[in-house]
C-alpha cells in the first residue's frame, strides 16, 4: 500500500472559522464553466439544499455577492459568478498554478522519508 500526504488551503476567519476552500472553489470554477448551479451539483455529485445553504453561509461571511441567481424563463433558471466570485476562482486558480507542484514535490520529499524512517 502507497501512502501520500495531501494538502487542501481555505480561507477562515481570524476566529477558524472557515470560509470557502478547494471543494467550494471547484463549486463555483463548476457553475462558471455550466452557467448553471444545478448543472455544476450534478457534475460534482452533491445535493442543492446543503450546497445551496453553505453558498448563502460563504457569502454572509465574505459580506458580499459570489453569485446571481436567475430563476426560470424560456431556457431555465441560470446562475453566474459575480465579479467578487470570478475574482476567488482566479486566485485560487492562480494559487494552485503557481505552488501545486512545489508544495506536491515537498509532500512526496516528505512521504519517502516517513517510509524510510518506518521501515528501519
């Protein structure tokens, strides 16, 4: 069996309470690329009540809008990312970009010296 330390960042208030992280991130990445929030909870397998609830919950916390919901019409209803929303996708984008294979390369560096200091 192969073992790998993996990392996840997030954002949190000053008292740990967490804001919005990488699951939330490809949520709102999901809903930019679908236009739809129903659309992005079926690509990702999740359920519109808790995600919905915790959406509604990360933009009380920021004190802003990630999101605009357009309910039904012709086509169906559409939700979009609000500038503020596009601009936590890219950072986060950027982030990833930049520090995913440095930070993956330090973890395995990490991993083989936990191996080899067990099998000793």
């Amino acid at each position: 069996m192969s073992i790998k330390i993996k990392y996840k960042i997030w954002l949190e208030t000053d008292d740990k309470d967490g804001v919005l992280g990488d699951g939330k991130w490809c949520l709102l990445k999901a809903i930019d690329e679908t236009g739809c929030l129903n659309d992005a909870l079926k690509k990702l397998g999740l359920s519109y009540r808790k995600t919905w609830d915790n959406l509604v919950k990360i933009e009380e916390m920021l004190g802003f809008k990630i999101l605009e919901k357009q309910r039904g019409g012709a086509s169906g209803g559409q939700t979009v990312l609000t500038e503020n929303g596009k601009a936590i996708v890219k950072a986060f984008d950027e982030f990833h970009e930049k520090y995913d294979k440095i930070i993956s390369e330090g973890l395995d560096e990490m991993t083989l010296k936990i191996q080899n200091n067990i099998e000793k």
